[in-house]
C-alpha cells in the first residue's frame, strides 16, 4: 500500500492509499500452528499481514480469520476448521481437528501431550466455550493493539487462545 497524490479538490492535492503493483491482495495470518516442523516465514506485504509460508507450508495449519476481544475459542476453531477441511458434521470436525492438533505436539514432549490431553479430559463439555489450546504455534499477529504496540509472537510450543488482556498480564506483576 502506497499513499498517493489521486487528484485535488478546492486548489488542495487529494491523495488516496493505492495497491502497490506486484502486491497480491491476501487474507491476514493471524496464526500459524499446529507442525512439529518449523516452516520458514516471509513477510510478503507486511502492511497487509501478507505472511507465506516458503517452507513445510503443508504441514502447517493457518488460521485467517479474525480474533476478537474474547480470543479465539475453540468453537471459533472448529468452525473454521470444518471450513477449511470440509467437513460439516460437527462431531467429525471436532474428532479431526483434535486429532490433527495432537497429531503436531512434538513426541520429544510428553508434558505437552500430557497436557493437551488433559485439558480436553479435564474441560468434556464446556471446552467449546473455552479458549482454543493451540500446539506449535509459529506465528501469532496480535491486532488487539494498533501501531507500533501490536505484537508479533513467534515459535511458542504451547499456546492458548486467550483475550490479549488476559493473556498478557501476569500473576503478581503490578502495573505501572
């Protein structure tokens, strides 16, 4: 995206933000997860949040859709599973995408697979309600926050789908 001068209006220049040639237009990443193997990241439109994925692109799975201030819960993650996946039974989708998710948690972590496993035991019913647990996340393109304080994360090997408020305070830290 460029801004650029577009015309003029009562003596005064008009200016417009214009797609810059060569630019393909494409929907924000806002995470990438769930692939025991590090895929290799690229920012091709950082304005955009244009991210390709050059490397183990089929290993990794790519959430696209927005993240509102409630975070992302695991109905949220079973709709857009079932979208992606096409599949429109909800049983099953719930059925693969857990499979696929568990299927990513690194066999070197028996804590992680533990405790996968154990919030979906623990949690049965009320998980849809629930924040989404996200295993081997990449990539996590925090838009709570506008300018210079959003927050890019990366390689975090267990991770949750938390409101940012939620997510980023601390228990015992005091703020400022």
């Amino acid at each position: 995206m460029a801004l650029r001068e577009t015309g003029t209006r009562d003596g005064y220049p008009v200016f417009t933000m214009l797609r810059i040639e060569g630019t393909a237009p494409g929907r924000p990443k806002n995470l990438i997860f769930a692939s025991a193997t590090k895929p290799d990241l690229r920012f091709r439109d950082a304005v955009n949040n244009d991210v390709e994925v050059v490397t183990n692109a089929d290993k990794v799975l790519v959430y696209d859709r927005s993240i509102g201030a409630d975070g992302l819960r695991w109905c949220d993650l079973q709709a857009w599973w079932s979208d992606v996946s096409q599949i429109h039974d909800p049983k099953d989708a719930k059925k693969t995408l857990y499979r696929r998710l568990r299927e990513s948690l690194p066999a070197t972590s028996p804590p992680q697979q533990l405790f996968f496993g154990s919030y979906f035991r623990a949690f049965g019913a009320a998980i849809p309600g629930l924040p989404a647990l996200l295993p081997e996340v990449w990539l996590h393109w925090d838009r709570s926050q506008d300018g210079p304080a959003a927050r890019t994360r990366c390689a975090a090997p267990l991770s949750h789908g938390l409101p940012a408020a939620l997510a980023t305070r601390r228990p015992g830290c005091r703020r400022g």
